[in-house]
C-alpha cells in the first residue's frame, strides 16, 4: 500500500511511532512575544467561540492540557479535555475520558495540592495527533512523526515544557474547589452535561505576537473525529494485520458519520470464501475498539470511502441470518457517550458479512410504499431498491415493515427519525450507529433485515443544532 491510501498512511503512521526524537530545550521562542500576568490576565480578550445553540458557553476546543505525574515528575501528559470559559482567569474543565490527566488531577487531590498545568492553543499539527494518542511523552512521539525534535521552552510560572514555537499558552492550576462546566456537544453529535466539573485557574498568558486562535470543530465533525480516532485507528489496523493468521485485510474504515460507533473492512479475494475468517476479523476488531458496535466486512474493491455503496453492498450481499451473515454480542464493555446505551458503558454489537454473492432484489414502487398506513415518507438511499430508509407515523410499529408485500423487493429496511434525510446515506448511518442497540433494534424475516433507528421512549439525549445565529 502507498501512503495515499488508508493502509498505507497507518503503516507509516506505525513506522514512525514506533521511535521517540527527544526534544530539545531553548532559551526563548516566539510563544514569550507577549506575556499577561495576575491583573492582567484576561481571558474574554482570546477570540473563544460558542459553537452550538444548546452549548453552555464559549469553548476552548484546541487547547492541550499539559501536566506532569504528580508520582513521577519525569512524565508529561498532553490531553484533549473540554473547557469553558468562565471568567476573566478561570475555566470549569472535564477529564471525563478519565485518562492521564484525570489520574494526575485525582493523585493531586489525594495529596491536597492544586496541580500545575498550562494549556497549548496552536501548535504542530504532529503535536495535536501524538496527544490524541492518549499515550505519556508526546513531545518524544511528535518528533518522532515530524522527523525532527521539537523545541521546548519553559512556562513562566509553572515547572512545565511547552513548544517554543506555539500560538498562545495558558498557565495555571487546577484547583481543589470545582467549578461549573457544560452542556457542550459532543463527537456523537448530541450535547452532554456529564462533567468532572474541575476548576482551572490562569494566572499567565503568554502567545505569539501575531497570534492565531485555534480551534477544532467540535461535534461529529470530520476534523474532530479524524483527529482523535486516526491515532487508534493507526495501531488497530497493525493489530488485525498482526494477529489474523493469514493476510486478510484489504481497507478499512471508521466513517465519520459513525462517530467511533460503527467499522467497516473489505477482505481480500483471495481468502474472501474461508468460511468463518469473516467473522474472525471482525471479533478481532471488536476486541482492539471498544467504542466499535457495528462491524462489516464487505468483498475487497468495495469503495468504503462512499457510505451509500457501503449500505448497498451489505444490503445485497449480506445472508441476515442469525449465526450466518448476522451475529449479535449483547451486554459488552462499551465507550460511555453512546446515547442509545441504556446503562452507560454497556452495548450490544453486530456483526455483518456481506461477503456472499449478490442476491438479487426486486422491485419497489416508492408511490405505493408511501400509500401503506403509517409510512410517512420512503427512500431508496442508493438508488437501489435493496436498500430502503422509512420515516414511520409515531405510532406504527416497525416489525411490520418486513410483512408488506410493498416493500418485499427490499432486503435492508432502515426506520429513521424526521430529522434524518432519508436520501443521505450518511444521515442514515449517523442514525444507525447512534439511535440503536443492534440486539434490540435488528429483527430479522425470510433473509430480510429491518434497523430500527429511532430513538427510543425513554430517549434524553438533545441533538446539537447548527446554525447558531442569535
């Protein structure tokens, strides 16, 4: 694979990260052009922006959190947390990833003492990807992928190594006294409230002379999702290569309109007919990414870059049969934001192989389909009548779906909200992954297959809305 394709960026992803480029300590840099303390912090000067309608304020989004362990100073930490303004020297945070920096924020705790931290807003974008690794030493990692050592300077304030050559740097602590913090939308694409509600107080600023606010679009945004799932999905690929007994693995993908939630590979022809190696690959997947629910395999030449063909194929080619081209996991270890998890944490998962031959579907008159009592409207997403998106009346039920003789010439039927353009492939599967547990949303008829995926009665998760004009 050449690094143009996904293959080939996690091989060299994998090549480099593999290495560590110790970074170097200089003198000065452009990030003291300009230094703010006491009095003269003022964070309402800094361009931070409020995203969404439903959010609690304005966000920080690009903002490395830096700290080291308080139980071995050697280590340095840089994480992703979220952080709302709150006044002119303070931000109410969340370390809910409960990750290193939550770990180092507890042990402070434990010890009574505030915890020295400072915050990069603009930096390499080597930097951005090593911290959403979610590892220690990203300085090391971030030479090691820029193929040179970065430059560190000192804080003013606080014992910590920043980049010479940073935008803007927040000096600071986290205090032991909490602060109010939140709702902001999340990756799933719907606000949430959850919080460690941490009080980070600023007592330094300093940034370049021309200084550019950074910020990475929150919410299922491709550049958000990107950012934090090419890390993961980088050592998550070596390991399937790895770890499977025979080369299988053709491409794979995390769909941004996913969000995490759903994973598709194609498998290469050459072992495509194994029986079972399909199924293998997959409980390998789910295995290395528990944020993972939903996993396809399709045959290799699928074009996994467009959702509507991903749809299509599995439509077409999958037997939806239980233990066949359907299996189901329920109760797993599962990521906690998952708005369509019962108990947080815990979600069923499916498994499809869509490895078979294409079953030919029949054919679906639309202005027919739309006549049948309790179907509000009807698409036929890819354009081919295997694949049908239904919006339902409220009250119909949508078992029911599989018995109309109207809709027998589809073999994927997929009930969606009013707020999901059922001519969007991708909406669809925004839907999918983020509105049902397979285990109960999936029934399955006569090698038919309905997704049920609507929220649900006891639904609270709020859909963020775009655009904030007020």
């Amino acid at each position: 694979k050449d690094t143009g394709s996904r293959l080939g960026f996690y091989d060299e992803w994998n090549k480099r990260f593999i290495k560590d480029v110790e970074p170097i300590t200089v003198d000065s840099g452009p990030v003291k052009d300009l230094r703010f303390k006491g009095s003269k912090v003022d964070l309402t000067t800094l361009p931070i922006p409020r995203f969404y309608e439903q959010d609690g304020g304005r966000y920080v989004t690009a903002g490395l959190f830096l700290a080291r362990n308080p139980e071995n100073p050697d280590e340095v930490n840089l994480s992703f947390v979220r952080m709302h303004l709150q006044g002119k020297d303070r931000f109410g945070v969340s370390f809910h990833s409960r990750g290193h920096m939550w770990q180092y924020v507890e042990k402070a705790k434990e010890a009574g003492k505030p915890l020295d931290s400072a915050v990069v807003i603009g930096a390499h974008p080597a930097l951005y990807l090593a911290a959403a690794a979610k590892i220690t030493n990203e300085y090391h990692k971030a030479g090691a992928l820029m193929g040179e050592a970065m430059e560190l300077v000192n804080c003013d304030t606080v014992d910590l190594p920043i980049p010479a050559s940073a935008e803007i740097v927040l000096e600071g602590q986290v205090m032991l006294e909490p602060e109010d913090e939140g709702p902001f939308t999340e990756y799933t694409g719907y606000i949430s409230g959850r919080s460690t509600r941490n009080l980070f107080k600023v007592n330094a600023i300093t940034r370049r002379k021309d200084s550019i606010f950074m910020a990475v679009a929150p919410s299922n945004s491709a550049e958000h999702l990107l950012l934090s799932g090419l890390p993961k999905q980088a050592r998550i690929s070596r390991g399937i290569i790895d770890f499977m007994h025979t080369p299988a693995l053709d491409d794979i993908i995390w769909p941004v309109w996913a969000t995490h939630f759903a994973c598709f590979m194609t498998i290469k022809d050459t072992v495509s007919a194994s029986p079972g190696l399909a199924q293998q690959m997959s409980l390998l997947l789910l295995g290395l990414d528990h944020y993972v629910k939903i996993v396809g395999v399709l045959p290799e030449g699928t074009d996994l870059s467009n959702t509507g063909e991903i749809l299509e194929t599995i439509a077409s080619r999958c037997d939806f049969q239980m233990n066949s081209g359907v299996n189901m996991i329920g109760k797993v270890y599962s990521q906690w934001l998952d708005p369509s998890s019962v108990q947080a944490g815990i979600s069923s998962k499916m498994i499809l192989d869509a490895t078979g031959p294409v079953v030919k579907s029949g054919e679906v008159d639309l202005a027919k389909v739309k006549k049948i009592k309790g179907i509000a409207d009807a698409s036929l997403v890819s354009g081919s009548t295997s694949l049908c998106a239904i919006r339902l009346d409220s009250k119909a039920a949508v078992n029911k779906l599989l018995d109309y003789d109207e809709l027998k010439g589809s073999r994927l039927l997929i009930a969606v909200d009013d707020d999901i353009d059922i001519g969007d492939a991708r909406q669809v599967l925004w839907a999918i992954a983020t509105r049902s547990q397979p285990v109960d949303a999936v029934s399955l008829c006569d090698s038919r297959m309905v997704i049920d995926a609507r929220k649900g009665e006891n639904w609270t998760a709020t859909r963020a809305t775009l655009p904030f004009n007020k």
